[in-house]
C-alpha cells in the first residue's frame, strides 16, 4: 500500500487527489483506513497528502500544501495574494501563517471571509506569476499586500529577504555571463505601492519598505532590526568588514561604529545543519567561531551575541540591550 502511495504521489506538489486513490482502485473506506492508520493526511476535501511527508514538514510547507490543496479543489481559477502568495513565492515569516488562503476577487464586498478563504477586493492583479501552473501576485504586488495588511515585523521579513535574494540571484547570474532580469529594488516596491493604492495599510506598508534592507542575512537579523528600531534603539550598520583580522576578512552582522560595538544574532543552524556546516564537524564550527570571535574583540570595545529567545521577546530583548550599553536612537 506505502508503495502504490509513492506512484500516486509522484506529481511535483506532493498532493493526492480522491480521483487518483480511486483509479488506483481504492474505496472510500480504504482512503479512510489509511487516514485512520496514519498514511493519508486530508489537507481539504478531496486532497491528500502522504502522511509521512506531512508529518516531516514544517509551518512553511504544511501551509504550502494547505495552499495548493485549495487551488486545486477551486471551483474556477485563483489568484493567490497576501500570504498566501508569499508562502509560494518562498517568502518567510516570523509568527504563524494565516488558517486560511487569501486571493484577489475585484467583485468582493470588502474582504470577506469563507471556511477556507479570505477574499480581497481590489485592483484585479496585472500581470499575475505562475508557480506550479497557479497564479500569484507577482512578487512586488505580494510584499506591498502583506506589507499593508500584516504587522511591521512580517513585512519588514519579507522585503528584507526578497532584496537579498534577488541580489543574489543577479550576482550568481552574472558569475554565469547571464544577463536576466535587474535585481527587485526598494523603488520598485514604492511604485508598486502608488500603483495599487491600498485601501487600508499605505502608511504602513511605506514605513515597511522604507525599513527594508537586503543585508539582512536572515529573518533572526531583520526581527533583532526590527525590535531595535521599536524600542527606541539606535539600528546598526549592517554586515561590516573588518578586513585582514588575523589574515582574514570578517563580516559581522551589526555594528554600532560610534561606540566600536559588534552585534552577532546566533541561529542554531550553523552549528547544526545547512550549508554553513557543509561537512564540517560542528565542534570545528564552534573552534572557527570562537578563533574569529577573539581577534574581533581585539578591533572593537564590545561584543555581543543573542538568539531567537532572546530577539523575539520584547522584554527580554529590550533588558539585554540596556545591559550592553547599546546606544538609544
């Protein structure tokens, strides 16, 4: 049965429609019996995934599945927005993702609400994307949207790693001798915003996009950012070099250069897995870490570090700052 899954399951998204289970010659009462065994998964009405891969998945990908599941069961086709959008779009976001799909509907009474959806009216979307053969909101569309209808925070997330990773994409392109499309800019999310007018949000969504910035390595970075900035704290320099410490160049993630302090957000995840690990044994990781952590304090007055923890509370963090002496705005 696991093996007949995997064939069914072999359609890029991972999804399993009630029409597939049934030309693979099962019932209602088996599709249930797998969902009782723990096999199935039902994301909507009709749509499955293997349970297996659901309970590997993360926030992210779990409210991707959700999203695709429910284009796939529409009665006529979408235009994903918002988060939603942004979910496809690979865009992150700190906190949890909505419970329900947001789309543009230019004929909703204001944004109306269903089970499932969430309806914006609106401009309808010019220019759509497609992913996976569904309709989004193109990338600048979907950050001006989220930027207006959520908080500081998700929105500052979001265009900080869109600028980056589109900056990067342009400089792995021309490494390549590939002349593509110029790297997404913060005037083009402004004139995205003039162009859709939002009717709630505007003034948010320009202080969003205004904050962001593409040096921001990582969402950690832009909520410490955006929490240092909402607590009345000076905000940083980002990603400064400090060039031949100890016959090496070291970038650090903030620094205060008035007062010669260093700033470092510690994820666990170069010290556990990803790419910055590679093949390395992460205590080598940590040795490398602490070797380039002492000739910087030699270059500076003052070097901190902190982590999610610490970041995401707002008491916690505003103490931590006050402790170090991190200067007010």
């Amino acid at each position: 049965m696991t093996q007949l899954l995997d064939v069914v399951s072999a359609r890029p998204d991972g999804l399993i429609t009630y029409a597939e289970l049934r030309e693979r010659g099962l019932n209602s009462h088996a599709v249930d019996s797998l969902i009782r065994g723990g096999a199935l998964v039902r994301t909507r009405r009709g749509i499955y995934v293997p349970g297996e891969a659901w309970r590997a998945a993360g926030p992210d990908q779990r409210y991707r599945l959700f999203v695709l599941a429910t284009a796939l069961v529409a009665c006529r086709p979408l235009v994903l927005s918002h988060t939603s959008a942004a979910v496809l779009h690979g865009l992150p976001i700190i906190g949890d993702w909505p419970r329900t799909v947001h789309m543009i509907n230019p004929d909703a009474s204001g944004g109306s609400t269903a089970r499932f959806t969430t309806s914006h009216r609106g401009a309808p979307a010019p220019d759509p994307s497609f992913i996976g053969g569904i309709a989004v909101t193109s990338l600048p569309r979907t950050l001006v949207d989220v930027a207006a209808s959520t908080s500081f925070l998700v929105g500052v997330t979001m265009i900080d790693h869109a600028l980056r990773v589109e900056q990067e994409r342009v400089t792995a392109e021309a490494r390549r001798s590939i002349r593509g499309r110029r790297a997404l800019t913060k005037e083009d999310l402004f004139a995205e915003l003039a162009a859709v007018k939002p009717r709630a949000g505007a003034r948010q969504a320009e202080r969003a996009i205004a904050f962001g910035n593409g040096l921001s390595a990582n969402g950690g970075e832009s909520l410490s950012r955006v929490r240092m900035f909402q607590l009345g704290f000076e905000v940083p320099e980002l990603q400064v070099c400090f060039p031949d410490v100890g016959g090496h160049d070291y970038w650090v993630d903030f620094y205060w250069r008035r007062i010669r302090k260093i700033g470092e957000f510690d994820g666990k995840l170069k010290y556990t897995r990803g790419a910055v690990l590679g093949d390395r044994d992460p205590g080598e990781v940590v040795w490398e870490e602490k070797r380039r952590e002492d000739a910087l304090r030699h270059h500076s007055d003052s070097f901190d570090r902190w982590d999610w923890a610490i970041a995401f509370s707002v008491q916690r963090f505003h103490r931590f700052l006050v402790e170090r002496g991190v200067p007010r705005a």
